[in-house]
C-alpha cells in the first residue's frame, strides 16, 4: 500500500492519469498514482527506462498537466490551472533539478540562482552567495555552465532549485552521470534539505540514492506501488 494521502503533506497527488496520442492509439504513461510527501521525508521513485518516472515528476512540479487526477502542494492545487499559476505557484513552493540540467548557458552560475530570484516578489531567504557556498562553488560563482565539471553542474543545478527555498525538491536523475564520490556528495545534499523540513523526491536508477531514501515507489508501465521494506524506514 502507498501511504496514505493526508492533508499535512507537502506534496499530494491523487489518482494521476497521463496519457498521450499515437496516431490512433492512447499511450498510458500514469495510471492512477496516487502519493504524498510530508515535510523532512525522501522518496526514491524507480522503475525502468519508460515506466512513467519522468512523467511522473513534471506533473508533480507542474510541468505537465495530468490528464486525470490532481496535484495538491500544502493543500493548493497545482494541476487544472493555467500554466502561469502553475508557474507563479512552482517557483514559490517547488525546486527542480533535471536531468538536463538547470542552467542557462549565457548566464553564469550566480545569476542562474538570482534569475528564479528575481522572479518571485521579496527578498530571498537565502542569498545566492550563500547558496554558492551550501554547495561548494563559492569560488565558481562567475562561471558559465560549459566551464565547469558534470559535478559542478549538479551543484550548481541544485543551487538553483533551492534559490526561493522551496518547500518541495524534485530530483530527475540528478546523479546519473556522476562519479561515485560526487554521487554521494549530491544525495548527502538532498537528504540534508529533508532533514531540514523539505519533501524530497529522487526520480532515479541509482542504488546509493534508494538506500538513503524513506520511501520506495516502483513504477511499471505507469502503475506505482511501494516497496515494502524501505517504506517501514531507510534501506539497509
């Protein structure tokens, strides 16, 4: 059984449906996932490569509209509204890191972090320098993406995704092409915004990333179900 949507989640979705059309043909991507996510909780989305995980996470950050069902974050609806709210409401409450990556390649790293920044009306919580330092780029703050290494760039995708200090991380396979090092550096900087009070959710292949997770969700031709042993605590 997933765990029970409730309202003092964080993040909330109900009986998602996505599907898409083939010439004449409906293909399924979601069929009725259902999730929550509470504050201080890291879930590890799995499942084979066209499973619905990638779907999956742009409905829940508001990306894409679900065709069936609704997303809630802290009892707000996301889905079925125009995509200006759901971008109004994403860049308040949501931080994304993707797989492509977060940055715009003409700006540098510091201003990929004020950009989100500027966006959303009053002052931060948190500077972009210092973001820069959670991460390890202080020094790289005036870099432009094609100057630093794929793990800076998973640094610096993840400074991005924290700059309104968001209640909400969605992760799409944020440590696919890394080492095994800055892997472990990238999750321990995850599960850190958790413990902080964030809902974390990791779309990934990775076995480093499952065993510091709360919760497991498999996903298999878009149908979720949970792994038991990791929903009773943290993969051993």
């Amino acid at each position: 059984m997933l765990r029970d949507t409730g309202t003092d989640a964080l993040l909330t979705a109900r009986e998602l449906y996505r599907f898409y059309r083939s010439g004449d043909e409906e293909v399924f991507a979601l069929r009725g996932v259902s999730l929550s996510v509470h504050a201080g909780e890291t879930i590890a989305v799995v499942g084979p490569s066209g499973s619905g995980k990638s779907t999956l996470l742009a409905c829940l950050a508001g990306l894409e509209e679900p065709s069936g069902g609704e997303v809630r974050l802290g009892g707000q609806r996301l889905s079925h509204r125009s995509e200006r709210e759901r971008t109004r409401l994403r860049a308040r409450q949501v931080g994304v890191l993707l797989q492509s990556g977060n940055l715009l390649p003409h700006l540098s790293v510091r201003d990929n972090i004020l950009l989100p920044q500027w966006a959303v009306a009053g002052r931060p919580a948190t500077s972009a320098d210092e973001l820069l330092e959670l991460v390890g780029l202080g020094d790289r703050g005036h870099a432009l993406a094609r100057q630093l290494s794929g793990g800076q760039l998973a640094r610096a995708g993840l400074a991005v995704a924290l700059a309104n200090t968001p209640d909400v991380i969605l992760a799409d396979e944020p440590t696919g092409e890394l080492d095994s090092t800055t892997e472990q550096s990238i999750l321990a900087l995850l599960t850190a915004q958790a413990a902080a009070g964030r809902a974390v959710v990791i779309v990934t292949h990775s076995r480093s990333a499952v065993q510091r997770a709360d919760r497991v969700i498999t996903l298999s031709d878009g149908i979720a179900s949970a792994d038991p042993v990791a929903s009773a605590g943290r993969v051993s």
